[in-house]
C-alpha cells in the first residue's frame, strides 16, 4: 500500500474555500522552513502551513471558534502529513 501524498497549498486553499466561502485568503507552504523541527518531512512541503483566512462564517464567534472552522476544514489532510498550521483570522474587508 502507498503511503498518502503530501498535502499542497493549493488543495488547502481549495478545502478552505469550499468550506468556508472566505472573502480574502493565503495559504502559505512553510515546510522548509521547518527542517529538522518535529513533524518535518525530508521532501520539505506539505507539513506545515501558515494560514490568512477572512470570512463572513466567523461573524460572530470568538478567535478559537473561527480557528476551530479552519481545522476542521484541514482535517482530512491530518492522515496525509499536515503537522501544523498556523492561522490569522482577519477581518473582514470594508
């Protein structure tokens, strides 16, 4: 059996947009710059992601409720190697 591939930028930000609807929206790849750390991977991508996510889904909510959507939509790349994802809740633009 093959092991998963690594998740791409591109497949989260296609995830985030799907279920969140964001009006604004960066996915950045900063595998590399994790070598070495915990959870890093000798192909340096797919592991860690930085994440800048604005969207009417968080009206409302506290910053752990908002971030909690956005794991929940990166979950299913969990099993595939994504270690850790930094995110910035931003506001939404006027």
């Amino acid at each position: 059996m093959n092991a998963p591939t690594l998740p791409t930028a591109a497949e989260l930000e296609a995830a985030l947009r799907a279920a969140l609807a964001p009006v604004q929206l960066e996915v950045i790849d900063e595998s590399g710059a994790h070598a070495g750390h915990a959870g890093a991977r000798a192909e340096g991508y797919g592991t860690h992601f930085r994440v800048r996510i604005a969207s009417p889904r968080f009206a409302g909510l506290s910053r752990v409720a908002q971030h909690r959507l956005v794991y929940d939509a990166a979950q299913v790349f969990v099993p595939r190697g994504l270690h850790a994802l930094a995110i910035e809740t931003l506001q939404l633009p006027t």
